[in-house]
C-alpha cells in the first residue's frame, strides 16, 4: 500500500504542481485512477492546473502494479498474456468455420476413418439395417423441407428432369464399354466398375449435396425416385447387352421395387404429409434448414462408415498397390461422368435458347450435374448378389465400387463446398 501511495504522489505532483492534501480543496470532475492491485483511488484536481495536453483525457487511467511479480507474475506485461474465453473463442473462430463449410466431407472422410480402425461397430449397424435407417431419415428430412413452390419449379424444370433419367439409365452405362478395355488383376475389379456404370443415382447423396450447393432438390428427388424405379428394368437389361455379351442377368425385381418404396417414397410423402399439415412443422423446418442439412450429412456418413466396415477385412488381403489403382479408375470413371454431364448441360443450353434456356439456371444445372453423374452402391450389391458369382468374386465385385462410391461423394461435396464459398462474397453483397 505504501508503494501504491508513493506512485500516486509521484504521478499527480508533476501534472498539477501542488501536493496530494491540497488537491482535495477542489471539486472539479478528475479522472479515476486505477491500479492494477485492484485498488481505486479518486482525486479532485483543478481542470486549470492540468497541462492542455491531457485536459482531453475524461476516460481511467490504469496503472499496473509491478509489485506482483512476487505473487507469481512474470512482469507487468502478464496481465496482457492471460488466455480468456474471448480469447478462445476468437482462436477456435476459423476452425469452426472450416469445419462448417466442409462438413459434409469431414463427416464422411470421418465415417471411412472409423470403419476402417474399428469395423466391429460398422459391422453392427449392417446387421441391424442402419443404412436404411439412415436413407429412410434422409428422404424424410427432404419431405420436411420440400416447399410446395419447390415442386412447381421441378414441374418446369421437365427437361432437364427428362435428359437427367436419359443420362442415368442409357447412357452413361455406356461408359462401362470403357472400363472393360483395362486389365487389372483381379479382374473382378475391372468387372465390378462396369457393373457400377449400369446402376442408377445414388439414393441420397445426389439429394443432400444438391440441397447443400443450393439446387433444385426438388427436381433432384424426382430424378433419384423416379430412375430408382424404373432402374429396376433399365439394369437387367443394360448389363445384359453392354457387360454380360448376351448371356441373361437376373434381378431381383420385386424386392428391389419393396425396398425403394420403403425406404424412398414412403418417408418422403410422410414429411410432406407432416409438413403441410401442422403450420409449426413448416415453421421449424424453414428455419432449420442449415441444422437438417448437418443432420443430413450426418446420416450419409453412416453409408461409407458401413461399407468400408463391411469390406476391410477384403481390403487387408488385396495389394495396396492394386487397390489404389482401382481408387483412382473409380475417381478417374466419376470424372469422366461429370465431364460428360457438363458438356451435355452446355451442348444444350445453346441448342435451346442460350441463357433463357431451362439448362442454364444454375439451381437446375446443379442438380442434373449432381444427380446424374452418380451411381448407387446398394442396388449394385443386391445384383452382385443375385448373379451369384457369374462375374466373379462377389466381394472383389463390389469392393473397388465401395471406394467409387465413396469417391464420387467426396469428390461432389469438395465441389459443392467450393462452389458455396465462391458464392458468399456475393451473398454478402445482397445481404449489406
């Protein structure tokens, strides 16, 4: 305390000229001294006798008391240093948002981790049929949130909705003719990507990332619906014919047509159903889009998580020189889709009006480029499952499909991560 008087004589002799006893004769406004030792101490000095210079200062002065470096203080500057939640908060800001603008792509990068250090759980969930789970809560989240002026613009958007089944159920299989040119041992790995080509889109991630990237994902879900549908014709027959050379593959039609009804259409009309009927189902659901969105995410990673949990024990037996070569024919093959999608998009907006054309808005053209240049992994593994062994191996079959599947989702959500980023500055834009 007597170190704190003596800095207090010290500081208010030289600016008002006169000592500390007869500073208190005046009432004048003075500024409050604060002292780092958590002491405070209120002086009345005369506003003619401090210097111009500092007549302006009305605000605290603070002084550190240096003195506490004994009580375990490294210097006066210590203060400074202390780590606070602010402070956490502010250093932790740029992590949550990368973890927010990627976190579909973490999530399943996440699921792969998972299933390959620990595939009991994996395991597990297979048994117990999570992936339909996970499918039949994707479609419902999409029936939540399906907005009936979002039907009508998939009403209008009918041809690309139109050239989008075209693409996913005859001609992109063609591309299967490509990949049986390579050769690869085993050859089931070669096998099994040209039997990938024939399948139709993805159940649920063409949905959920064309919902991310803001497209039409009403449009996207009659694409998914529809093709899933009518893919359990279009398969037989294009595998017949394209993979096959002539020789008959059967399908197992009638479970596969119970299956996508269970898990596809009746968990959509339910959330639609729900959502036009209570006025505070709509409410929640408009104004947590971003949340189902996560919670969307989420559940699509429980599909890679399972499949990779389901086939490590084939992935520790193949080479990994031979099994890496078959990840990039699947990453190589879903490229060649996209590239073809886009030219297809392009080819068409100049033939049918340029930038008035139904192709060339941007919520259309991302979910026909999402959607179409997916294949689902689930219909592939009941075929493979059906043909019994005719191609070969039926796990080498579907293994190097798993990492294609895995491929083309990762791959679409860092393009649909990218393409929201280059968005915001515009978004922020219109919203300033």
């Amino acid at each position: 305390m007597a170190g704190t008087l003596q800095t207090l004589q010290i500081i208010t002799s030289p600016v008002t000229g006169i000592s500390t006893s007869q500073s208190r004769n005046h009432k004048l406004k003075l500024p409050q001294l604060i002292f780092s030792g958590n002491i405070s101490v209120t002086a009345n000095i005369s506003n003619s006798l401090i210097p111009r210079k500092l007549r302006s200062l009305t605000g605290t002065i603070v002084i550190r008391n240096c003195t506490n470096s004994d009580q375990g203080n490294d210097g006066p500057n210590e203060a400074g240093k202390r780590i606070g939640p602010s402070n956490l908060s502010v250093s932790a800001g740029p992590l949550l948002n990368f973890v927010g603008s990627n976190f579909l792509p973490l999530a399943l990068i996440g699921g792969v981790a998972l299933g390959l250090a620990n595939p009991t759980l994996g395991c597990l969930a297979h048994k117990y049929h999570v992936s339909k789970v996970s499918t039949f809560g994707i479609f419902f989240i999409s029936g939540l949130t399906l907005r009936s002026d979002e039907i009508g613009a998939a009403v209008e958007a009918w041809p690309v909705g139109l050239f989008g089944l075209a693409s996913i159920l005859l001609l992109t299989p063609f591309f299967s003719r490509i990949i049986l040119q390579l050769h690869l041992k085993p050859q089931e790995f070669v096998t099994g990507l040209a039997l990938f080509c024939c399948m139709p889109t993805t159940l649920s991630s063409g949905v959920a990332l064309t919902r991310l990237a803001g497209g039409n994902s009403a449009l996207a879900l009659a694409m998914t619906v529809i093709s899933n549908l009518l893919g359990i014709l279009f398969v037989p027959f294009t595998i017949s014919k394209l993979i096959a050379g002539g020789v008959g593959a059967s399908v197992p039609a009638d479970q596969l047509f119970k299956s996508l009804v269970v898990t596809l259409l009746i968990p959509l009309i339910f959330g639609k159903v729900l959502r036009e009927s209570f006025k505070g189902v709509a409410n929640f659901s408009d104004n947590n889009r971003k949340l189902l969105s996560k919670l969307n995410a989420l559940l699509l990673s429980l599909v890679p998580w399972i499949q990779v949990s389901k086939s490590r024990s084939l992935l520790l037996v193949v080479k990994p020189a031979v099994f890496l070569v078959a990840v990039v024919l699947g990453a190589l093959l879903h490229l060649m889709l996209l590239g073809f999608n886009a030219l297809s998009i392009q080819t068409l907006c100049v033939v049918s009006g340029g930038n008035k054309s139904v192709f060339a808005k941007k919520e259309n053209a991302s979910a026909l480029l999402l959607v179409a240049s997916q294949k689902t992994l689930p219909v592939l593994v009941a075929v493979v499952d059906q043909l019994g062994g005719r191609f070969g191996e039926s796990g080498l079959l579907v293994l190097p499909c798993v990492a294609a599947h895995l491929n083309q989702i990762i791959m679409d959500s860092l393009f649909v991560s990218f393409w929201n980023k280059k968005e915001q500055p515009d978004n922020n834009g219109k919203v300033a």
